[in-house]
C-alpha cells in the first residue's frame, strides 16, 4: 500500500477517533488531511526511534508498550498542527487504539502489494 493508501487510512482513523473520544478535536477537512499527512511522516521518521530507545521495555511488556508510544506520537501531531487539538494522554491512548483497529480493519482488504482484494467463498460443492 502506498503512502497516499497509508494517510486516507489515517485520515479515517483520526476522524473516528476525533468522531468518538470527546477529548480529541479536528477543525475541518484541512487540518484532518494534514494531520494524516504529518503522522505519516511522525511514523516514519520518529517513531522508530523511540521504539528503539525503549526496546527493553516494549520488549519486557511484550510489544504492549507500543500502544503509549503511537498515543505519543498522536500528541506530537496534534502539537504540531493547528487545529488538531488532543485534550489528554488517556485521550491519545483511546485515539491510538480507535487508529489501530481502523488500520487492522483497512488491512484485511488490501493484498500485500498495496492491490484492493477480493475474496470469494463458494458453498456447496
């Protein structure tokens, strides 16, 4: 899946998030497709290294610590662009769970190569 697959499914994952959590604001369409777009960036380039910086204890707690560092890098986006605004850590957290589940369930219809899928099952025979 390619960059622009990536951020529509991150723009959808923060609409719901902002949608669900009351802690969570996007003012409009502009600030939601740049806060995408910034993520995606954040995720790319940041994220890894906190990964690797707390590598023991991500490791320790069997990759659940994952979870508070992508509601981290939530909070770094919503500092960085206006009109995003994120009221707490607990709201991250949910947000980042609600951003899980949307990009799990995008996934499952997108083949490994980025192609959408289809997958047919017959009965009978």
């Amino acid at each position: 899946m390619g960059f622009l697959g990536r951020m529509a499914i991150s723009a959808v994952g923060l609409w719901l998030a902002a949608s669900v959590v009351s802690g969570i604001s996007i003012q409009g369409d502009g600030p939601l497709v740049l806060s995408a777009l910034v993520l995606g960036v954040v995720n790319a380039v940041v994220r890894p290294l906190f990964i690797l910086l707390t590598l023991p204890l991500t490791v320790l707690s069997l990759g659940l610590f994952l979870w508070p560092i992508n509601a981290g890098m939530i909070l770094l986006v919503a500092s960085l662009v206006d009109g995003f605004t994120v009221a707490s850590f607990g709201a991250a957290l949910v947000a980042a769970a609600i951003m899980s589940l949307t990009g799990w369930f995008a996934s499952a219809f997108v083949a490994p190569r980025g192609r959408h899928q289809v997958t047919r099952i017959r009965w009978g025979r």
